[in-house]
C-alpha cells in the first residue's frame, strides 16, 4: 500500500490547528495547507476561506476516533 496523505479535515485555521495539536499528542504527523496563507504571500486573494489537514492514510484509522472526538467537541 502507498503511503499518500489524505484530507481529512477542513476548518478554520484556529479549529484546524487545534486539532493538529491533538493528533500529535498521539504521534500522528499532519501536513496543514493553507491556501489562504499561500494566496497573502504569493500577492493574490482566495476565495476559499478554509484551511485543509492531511494525515498518511496509513495513520487513518488511528487518527478516525481523534477526529470524531474533535468535530463533536467543536459542534456542542
């Protein structure tokens, strides 16, 4: 099996971010692209207003009830 990263989250920065956080407390690395960063500093605007989080799909299943857990946190 490949091992290629694969979006699972998609939020605000902050929100993002937070999560990110909570993955790598149980060792589980995460890439965050942020276009609307990207768009700033390369002197255009974006019109999507979320920032993307990727893990290896090897990681998913661990990482599955983390996410779970995180999105009814942020939704209560």
């Amino acid at each position: 099996m490949n091992n290629e990263h694969i979006k699972v989250f998609s939020e605000s920065s902050i929100v993002v971010k937070g999560l990110e956080i909570r993955l790598e407390d149980n060792d589980i690395g995460s890439i965050i692209k942020d276009q609307i960063n990207s768009g700033i500093m390369g002197g255009f605007g974006t019109l999507d207003r979320t920032v993307d989080l990727f893990i290896l799909n090897i990681d998913l299943e661990k990482a599955t009830p983390i996410i779970n857990n995180y999105k009814e946190k942020i939704n209560s």
